[in-house]
C-alpha cells in the first residue's frame, strides 16, 4: 500500500516528466495527427460538411418516412444469392487502419449491400415467423432511444427512464393481474417492491422467472444460505433431495429447456408434460407427473411452465385448471404468454387468457404482438415481492433501496426500451393493438376455412389465436390414411412429409413469400393415428398487411410447386440454398 502511495505521489511530482508529456501532446497535436483527431472529434459532435448532410438527410428520410417502399424497393424477401455465396463475401478479417470511407458512403453501401440480403421480415408475403412488420414509428422512437443513449441498470444514468420503466410495466402487470388502483399507487413507484422488470427477449423474461422460482424454493435453511449463495450441490444436500424439475407443456419453447441447464439442474429434468389434439398442456398428465416425483421422494417440483400462445400452433393451455393444480400443491406457476400476451387488449377475444392472472409470473414479449423493434421482452410478477429472491447490490451502483434496475435484472446495461413501448402505446392505445391481434385471429380463422376447401390441402392445427398448421395431403390421400393400417399411414405420412419439406424449402428459395416448417407428432393432431412424426407448414398471421388475396397467393404457389414436383420439374438436386441446408 505505501509503495502505491509513494509511486502515485512522485508521479504526480514530478514535473520534468509532465513538461516532456505537455510537449509530445502539443508536437502531436499539430501535424497529421491533429487532423486525425479533429476529424475524430467530429464524430461525437456535427458530423460531416453540409453538402454531405444534405445527402444523409435524404437516405434517412427513406428509412423513417418510406420504409414501407425502402423495404420493397431495397429488400427481397430473400434475394436469389445462396447463403455460401454471401458467407464468402464475409471472410476478410483484417480491421483496415484507417478510415475507409464517410458515413454516407457507408450507409449506401448498406442499402445497396446489405439490405438486399436482409429478410423482409415486413412483406405481407412473410407469414412464418414471430417476426414482422412494424409500425414505421417504431424506428423514429428507437432512434431517439440510441440517442439519448440512458442505460437503465441505474439511476445515475437514466434517472427518468428508470422511473418511466417502472411505469410502463404497471401498465402490463395491470392487464394481466387487474388489481386494485390502490395496489397500482402503491408499487409503481416504490423503491421495495418490483412489479417486473424488461428483459432481451422471452428467453430471459423466462429464465428470470424460474430463476425466481429456484431461489424461492430451494431458499435458506439451518447452516444454509439459500442456493443463490451456496450452489445447488448444497441446496440438494440442505433441502433432502437430488433433482430438481421443471414440468412444462411439451408444446412449450426451447427456451425453457435453456432454462434448465442455466439453473444447474439440467436440462434433462425440463419434463414434458403431453398436450392433448388441440395442443394444450394435459391437466391430467400434469397430475399424474406431480405424484410421480412426489412419489420419489426426493424430487423438487421448482415450478410449472404453462404456455398462452404455443410458438408452433398458437395453443393456450388451460390455466385455470392448471392454476389449480398448483396452488393446491404449492408450486410456482409460470405463464409463457411471450406470443399470446398482447390478447389481452382485444375486447373480443382477450377471454382467451383467463386464468392468467393466477400464474405467479408471466413473460411477454414485446417485439413479438407490441411491434417493437427486436429485441424486447418482459417479464411480471404476481407477488411485488418475488423479485427480491435474485437481487444483487454493488458498493457503487445497484444500492440497497435505490431505484437501479439492475438489482433485479439479469442483465446489466441495457437499453431503455420502456420509451418505445410507452410511446407505442400512447399512438395506438391498448385498443389499437387489440384490433391487430383481432385482425391476426380472424384472419387466421378465415385462412383455416380456405385450407381446408382445397383438395391437396390438411388442415393440421386449427388456429386458436393467430397460427395454424397444414400440409400438402390431398384428399384422395386423407381418405386413404383413414383406412390404412400403421406400416401404410407411417408410409403415406412419410411421403408427405417429404413433399412438404422440398415444398416449403422451394417456396422460402423462390423467395416469393415464406410460410415455416415444423414437425409435430402425428399421433397427438391425428387422434387415433399410429406413433410418428408429421410435418407441417406453420404460418403466423400477424401483419395487418397481410390479406385474403395474399395468403390465397401463397397457397396457389405452393400448389404450384406441388404439381411441379410431381412432374418432376423441380431442379433442387445440386441447388445451393439461400438460407440454410435444411
Ligand atoms: C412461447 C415463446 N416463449 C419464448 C420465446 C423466446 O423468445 P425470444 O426469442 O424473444 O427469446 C418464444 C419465441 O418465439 C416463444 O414463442
């Protein structure tokens, strides 16, 4: 420590060393070098000459106020270049030492590219994915956010947008759970309680809420300090048992098997619970599950993951029934509604949920039904309390009883994506997005009606909120599968199944439009038919831009490439692929 002292000390004094510094500093700061960093001052400041200005001003004005005729015009929904091609465009690792090129030299180099082999994620022809279309606000509102730049892991960097967040996700809780005014008053702005938090995405809305649910159950006991503090090898020994699992509706995202291996308990304890034909979580399964590890013994149940809105067919599991289970047997109730959250502003069908205010914790995710800009999830808790299971304190930040997000939150620094949620709901009001989410629903049901009216489609899953699956199966074919025995079906079914793969690959490379592909058991959305495995087309309706006319569009080119494969004109053999090689 004294030496450190001393050192610092005749660093300071030591003014020979200084004067030599000042004279470096002075000599650099005057030939090239001072050109460099003028330039380089530049870029904090007022970038580039007025003439050059003007031309970023109009490639900008493409983007905020055009972005619907930017995408068309710069954006394919894939462009015909295969996925190799623009990987070997992408090779050269060397960092170039000096500057290149000007920010209007850069940002046309994007548009001519790199935005042609972007996704058109916003084309009303791309209906497969939880991506889309955004509202062109959405990119003036996240703009402002990188300009303002707040990083809401604590006050002292964001101090309103902290206290705005915590606003904005009473506005969410308050759809889902519906408590009292009085109960609003008084968490939104406490420094104690925590109503929920905004995370990246669903993945760590999920985590944080089964990480909640670990820290909760396996908590402090005589010689131990919770399993935050002393791992799970001693929560195990503490708590009397030797696993832990998770029971999770075998519809239920990936994400939550993540979960599993990031809490320590491994993934393979992520136990699926089955789902019946129309996809939702099975009560009595569930049941007979909990006796099972009650059965063991020695077997922690941490928690139940429940899904409103399946990521493959849009299914709500029953969650009174499931709430019920639960409560009775003391276990944390988690609601994935990262999909489906956003149902509860539509006056029409927000009933779909009931049963959600029951779930100790709920994940939605915002650029999924919100339309923000990736990425952006939430996650709310019943219990204003819950969160304090995973609070975490440093000495310079994140004190105890100050506002600083980053006590509860997985991640540290982030972005303050509140502003954007809030201000995307002051321009549509909860009203705006229940009309998207009727839109996508009836849309869907419409899309059902026209799938099933042809013959050489299946309707597989019928749409529960705003996605469906089906199949190239012609009618000829289903009324065979009827009959056949399990060696004929699983053989009829294979040959579909690969009629479908080649057809949506097809499609996606012709880059016309994009449906997704899934694969589902057959025995669970065909009752009755023999133990495999079936492939569907998924599509997710979720562009309000996205019409009858469309969606009829997309099923007049599938039947198209069908017939083509049938008289053998489809040339995929050798074909690079565009996107993947699946
Ligand atoms: C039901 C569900 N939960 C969780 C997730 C994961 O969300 P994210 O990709 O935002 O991490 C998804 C993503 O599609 C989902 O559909």
């Amino acid at each position: 420590m004294v030496t450190r002292a001393v050192m610092l000390v005749g660093w300071l004094c030591d003014d020979e060393a200084e004067l030599m510094m000042e004279e470096q500093w002075k000599t650099e700061r005057q030939g090239r070098k001072a050109e460099e960093w003028a330039n380089l001052i530049r870029v904090f400041t007022c970038p580039e000459d007025q003439e050059t200005r003007d031309v970023l001003v109009h490639l900008m004005r493409q983007i905020l106020f055009e972005l619907h005729d930017f995408l068309i015009q710069n954006v394919g929904i894939t462009e015909a270049v295969s996925l190799k091609d623009i990987a070997d465009r992408c090779t050269d690792t060397a960092m170039n030492r000096e500057p290149e090129k000007r920010l209007a030299e850069v940002i046309t180099g994007v548009f001519d590219e790199v935005a042609p082999h972007a996704v058109n994620v916003a084309s009303p022809y791309f209906v497969g994915h939880m991506t889309a279309a955004i509202p062109y606000f959405m990119v003036h509102l996240k703009a402002i956010v990188a300009a303002l730049n707040q990083n809401v892991v604590k006050l002292e960097t964001s101090k309103m947008l902290s206290v705005l967040e915590k606003q904005v996700v009473a506005k969410i809780h308050r759809i889902i759970y519906r408590n009292s005014e009085d109960f609003y008053l008084e968490h939104v702005q406490n420094t104690h309680t925590s109503l929920g938090s905004f995370t990246e995405g669903g993945t760590t809305a999920n985590l944080t809420a089964l990480w909640v649910a670990r820290n909760k159950s396996l908590k402090p006991a005589k010689g131990f300090r919770g399993v935050e503090v002393d791992g799970l090898a001693a929560a195990y020994v503490a708590h009397g048992i030797e696993r832990c699992v998770i029971l999770v509706s075998r519809r239920g995202h990936y994400s939550l098997r993540k979960c599993g291996g990031l809490l320590g308990i491994g993934n393979g304890n992520v136990i699926p619970v089955d789902v019946d034909h129309k996809n939702r979580m099975m009560p009595s399964h569930l049941k007979s599950l909990i006796e099972a590890c009650k059965a063991e013994g020695n077997t922690r149940i941490l928690a139940v993951v429940a899904v409103a809105g399946t990521t493959e067919t849009g299914s709500i599991d029953p969650l009174y029934e499931i709430s019920e289970i639960c409560r009775k047997e003391g276990i944390h109730l988690h609601a994935d509604a990262a999909w489906g959250g956003p149902t509860l502003m539509s006056e029409t069908y927000g009933h779909l949920l009931k049963g959600i205010e029951l779930a100790d914790s709920v994940t939605i995710d915002a650029h999924k039904q919100f339309y923000m800009p990736m990425s952006c999830g939430m996650i709310f808790f019943k219990d204003p309390t819950s969160l304090d299971a995973v609070a975490y304190h440093a000495n310079y930040i994140i004190r105890k009883g100050s506002v600083d997000l980053g006590i509860k939150t997985i991640s540290g620094s982030r972005e303050a994506h509140c502003l954007i949620l809030d201000s995307a709901l002051k321009i549509m009001g909860s009203r705006g997005y229940g009309l998207l989410i009727d839109h996508g629903i009836e849309l869907a049901r419409r899309f059902a009606r026209e799938i099933a009216s042809r013959d050489l489609f299946q309707l597989v899953t019928l749409p529960e909120l705003n996605i469906l699956t089906y199949r190239i199966c012609p009618n000829s074919a289903q009324e065979e599968l009827k009959r056949a025995n399990p060696e004929r079906y699983n053989a009829i079914n294979a040959h579909f199944n690969e009629v479908n793969r080649i057809l949506q690959q097809e499609q996606r490379e012709a880059g016309n439009s994009f449906v997704s592909r899934t694969v589902l058991e057959q025995e669970t959305v065909f009752p009755g038919a023999p133990n495999g495995k079936v492939v569907v087309l998924r599509s997710v309706l979720m562009n309000p831009l996205t019409t009858m006319e469309v969606l009829r569009d997309i099923l007049d080119e599938q039947e198209a490439i069908y017939r083509a494969w049938l008289n053998g004109e489809l040339t995929r053999k050798g074909r690079a692929s565009s996107l993947s090689s699946s």
